[in-house]
C-alpha cells in the first residue's frame, strides 16, 4: 500500500504539477504531513511521468491551499465520486460559472462551486 493516495492523471497536460516535496516547503510543513492531507482528503495528488504532484490551481497566491478546496473534494467523495471523477469535475469548463469550477474556487464564485457539488449530479 502506499504512503498516500495517488490518482490517475485525467487533468489537462497543461496543469502544471507541484511535486510533494515542493509542496511541502510552499506550506512550510514535513512532507510526511502533506501525505496526511492527501490520505485526509484535504488535497488530490496526481502521478503523472511516475512523480505525485499536487496541481498548482489547488494553492492561492500566497501559496496556501484555497480556502474551499477540501469542503469541495470532501462534498463530493461523500457522494461517492473517486478522485478521478472529481479532478475531471473540477478541471471542466461550465459555462454558467463561467470557466471551470477550479477557476471559481479561487474568487467569488467559490461557495457557489461547492454548493453545485453538493445539490448536483454530475
């Protein structure tokens, strides 16, 4: 079994991906406490060329996770949705946001992301 849960990579090759180790000094944390987030949910990490990273779009600009970002993941791994499902989810352009859910998160718009991942099928 491994350390932390690891996900397919479904995202766009254009999401950039921050390795754990990277990740780790961002927050200012072990990286063995990032791979307690990722087992807790807080966060999705993805392997993509055999290296886990955490998509860059999961941190705001001063380099914390975004505020709503483990509320979402949590609403829908509640719903049953893997962690593929929601990266696709999040990662796909609405129109009614507009842009993608991920996008939202980062602004106003981000309680109204969570509250769709809520009351919504996908």
């Amino acid at each position: 079994m491994s350390a932390f849960p690891c996900s397919d990579d479904v995202v766009p090759e254009s999401v950039t991906l921050l390795p754990l180790p990277d990740v780790a000094e961002q927050l200012g944390i072990a990286v063995t406490r990032v791979h307690q987030m990722l087992r807790d949910h807080q966060m999705i990490a993805i392997r993509r060329g055999g290296i886990a990273g955490i998509p860059k779009d999961f941190f705001d600009s001063s380099g914390e996770v975004v505020k709503f970002l483990p509320g979402l993941i949590t609403v829908m791994r509640d719903a049953k949705y893997s962690n593929e499902e929601i990266l696709e989810w999040i990662y796909t352009a609405d129109e009614s946001l507009p842009g993608r859910p991920i996008d939202a998160m980062h602004g106003p718009l981000a309680r109204e992301v969570v509250r769709r991942a809520a009351a919504e099928p996908f």
